[in-house]
C-alpha cells in the first residue's frame, strides 16, 4: 500500500472491497462498482490520496514545460490544432511515472502523440463547434494532463473570444490520479476558466452520482468537452453536444469505439447525438 505499511488496515481495506466487488452482478454500471470499492477504502483510512505527491510532481514537471508549447502553438500555421493536438498529447503522458519522468521524457511523450493521424473532420467539427458555442463545460481527467488543457483553453479564450464562458470541472476529492481543486489551483486554471467540482471522488463525470451543481452545469452548457476514458465510459450514451479528447489505453474503451481504433491512438469522437 502507498498510504500504510500497517497489516491490519490493510487486509481491513482489502476485506471490504472484495465484500463490493463480489457483488458485481448487482450494479447498472461498473463505475458503481468503483465508487463502492473506493469508498470502502476510505472509510477505514479517511481522507486517502495515495496520488497526492505523484501529482504535484507531474504538475510542476508540466508547468515548467509550458512556454516551450505555447511557442509551438504561436508557431504553427494552425494554432487551433497544435493546441488540440498538445491537449490530446497531455492524456498520453503517465502521470505514475511522477518524480521518475523527466523533462526530456515528457518531450519525447508529448511530440510522439501530437505526430499520431487525427481525423481532419472531427478535428473541423470540434473546431465550429466552439466557434458556435455561448457556454462550453470542460471536463478534465489526469494531473499534468491539466496544464496542456489549460493551454488549449487559454487559446479559445483568445482566438475565439470565449472568455468567462467556459468552465473546467475537476473530480470532488481525490480519485486515483485525476484532477482536483488543488491540482487546477496549483496550474493556475482560475486564469481561464471558472473552475467548479463534479462532488464526487470517482474518476468519471457519472451523472447520477454527481452534484447538483454540477448537473445543472452540464445541462446548462451548449457544448461539452470531456477529457480520458472514464469521462468518455460515463457520457458516451448521452444526447448531447460531446467531444471526446482521449488516449485509448486498454482493449475495453478500443471495444466500446465499436473497434474503430487501436490502442495507442489519440482521438477525437462525438456522442451519441451526434
């Protein structure tokens, strides 16, 4: 365990998420599961963020990179794509790595993501759609991955005159490595984007278990950016207005695309609705 050596607490914490997971069959959703699971582990150790220092660590390691990508931006001969493409990159980099990552690592991550192929009329689609859009809900997913939104973010403020009219959600408390109030505090979010919790520590915008606040947002918002796989598992099904930015990761999210993709590939992909 990352939080304790002590055996008790240990096998306590293990004894009763294999007490929810054993109970599968009986959730709608295996992000259900996740939240039970998680929430075991919380109430024999409260107030756990195992992730807490790998976070930070990936934060800054980002931050400091960051004038290196908004002159890559300033130079492209399309500003809008290099910035989603850097947005995109930002889910491919591994936050775990944390402290062990390094400058040139994070380079060489983030310049082999943004070569990948991207669909040119996914990108065109996204591209009017913020162009259109009066109130635009920013979903985020990972720690570091924050400071490349951010990025792409400020661009739209800028270029698309959208400033004050988009707002970046972040999880309730601590899930896994995925963004908090302390992580878009820490980058300095507040700059561009009036930053609200969805209440809940589960690493996916899953709206039955989401806040009220959060809700509404969502309602509420012409267009919805969503960030990782979580995000996308949560709100795929949903009729709404949704851009998907993610890396696939794992054969599950690549079975759900109905195969389109291969793992590896960054991608961009529209709900139900559209």
């Amino acid at each position: 365990m990352m939080l304790t050596s002590d055996e008790e607490l240990i096998s306590a914490t293990l004894e009763k998420c294999l007490q929810n997971a054993s109970k599968f069959r009986s959730y709608d959703s295996l992000l259900e599961i996740y939240y039970d699971i998680q929430k075991a582990a919380k109430d024999v150790m409260p107030g756990m963020d195992p992730y807490r220092e790998f976070k930070k660590s990936f934060n800054q390691l980002c931050m400091d990179s960051r004038e290196e990508y908004i002159k890559k931006i300033n130079d492209s001969a399309d500003g809008f794509e290099m910035a989603l493409r850097l947005c995109l990159a930002g889910n491919s980099v591994d936050v775990m790595q944390g402290d062990q990552m390094t400058h040139d690592g994070l380079v060489k991550s983030i310049e082999s993501a943004i070569r990948q192929h991207l669909d040119k009329k996914n990108i065109e689609k996204l591209r009017s759609a913020i162009k259109k859009a009066e109130n635009i809900l920013f979903i985020g997913d990972n720690a570091g991955e924050i400071v490349f939104d951010m990025l792409f973010i400020d661009f739209i403020n800028s270029n698309f005159n959208k400033k004050g009219r988009i707002t970046y959600a972040v999880r309730g408390s601590a899930a896994l490595n995925d963004v908090t109030m302390e992580d878009a505090l820490m980058v300095g979010m507040e700059k561009v984007a009036k930053i609200i919790t969805t209440g809940i520590d589960m690493p996916a915008a899953y709206l039955p278990y989401c806040s009220k606040q959060f809700n509404e947002t969502y309602r509420s918002a012409d267009l919805v950016i969503s960030k990782g796989q979580g995000n996308l598992e949560a709100l795929l099904e949903e009729k709404k207005d949704i851009f998907f930015l993610l890396k696939i990761k794992c054969a599950v999210i690549a079975k759900i695309l109905d195969g389109k993709h291969k793992i590896g590939e960054i991608v961009i992909e529209t709900a139900a609705e559209n």
